[in-house]
C-alpha cells in the first residue's frame, strides 16, 4: 500500500522509525512532515495527511503525536477519514474488522516503539469485516454527506 504519514515534535522520533518499517514490509511511504523535532502545531501535518487520504492519494494513512489525540481529532476532520487511536493490537485489528479505519492515530509519549510497531502491522494486515459493520459506516458517510 502507499501510506500517507505525518506528525508533530512529539511524533517525529517514532516516524523516523516507523517508515523504515513501513517499507520493510513492502508499503511505500510518503512523509507530509514535520520533518525535526522543533515546535510545530499537529493540526498543520495531520489535516494534509487525511486530505491526502481522502482525496485516494494515498490508500492509508498515519498520525503521530505525543498522545496521538490532537493528531486523530485533526484528522477526523476531513471528509471521509475514520481515525483511530490505538494503543494495542486489539483495538487496532477491531478498528479495522468493525470501523475500516483508513487512519491510525498513535501516541509517541504514551506507547513504546516496539509496540507501535505491532499496532501498525495488526492495523495494516486485517480487513475490514463489512457486513453489519457496513450499515454503521454508511450512517456516518450519510451524515457528513448531509452537511
Ligand atoms: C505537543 O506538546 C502535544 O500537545 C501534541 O503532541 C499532542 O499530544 C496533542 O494532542
């Protein structure tokens, strides 16, 4: 897959670390910044990165910040992106059997790397289950579609 991914100064540590990852099983990945570890403002990096997502420039997408929240609410923003914040392979391979999420949200002050690094490959190694699942989303499409 290609794999949109973007962070603030509390992400940039693990995003150096997660795109080799990334690439070492096989995804592309294209970096939306920041791209050091100085002051930057979340909202500035995960907004283009679920546009990107959003507009199928990339098939999946990932935020880092330092909690993974700021990032994800930014994120959830955009049209069509279904954000999660994970901090466990569980909730990672639920959020994909039962929401689709096109996004992951992590926290890089709240979960160890190695950790992070088996929620995004749980996260891009299931499908989603669709079924009755399907009929929750599309309540939600319809919703944002509406506004
Ligand atoms: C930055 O200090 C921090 O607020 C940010 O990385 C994130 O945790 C916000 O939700």
């Amino acid at each position: 897959m290609n794999i949109a991914i973007a962070n603030d100064h509390g992400g940039y540590e693990y995003k150096q670390i997660l795109i080799p990852f990334l690439q070492g099983l096989g995804h592309s990945v294209v970096d939306l910044g920041c791209h050091d570890s100085g002051s930057v403002d979340y909202a500035d990096f995960a907004l283009p990165c679920g546009e990107a997502v959003a507009r199928s420039e990339a098939d999946r997408g990932i935020v880092i910040c330092g909690t993974g929240i700021g990032v994800s609410i930014a994120a959830n923003k955009v049209k069509g992106i279904r954000c999660a914040l994970c901090t466990d392979p569980l909730m990672a391979r639920l959020t994909r059997e039962h929401n689709d999420s096109n996004m992951l949200a992590l926290g890089g002050r709240i979960i160890g790397i190695e950790l992070a690094k088996e929620i995004v490959a749980v996260w891009l190694a299931t499908d989603f289950t669709g079924g009755r699942h399907q009929n929750r989303i599309d309540k939600i499409t319809r919703y944002e579609s509406e506004r």
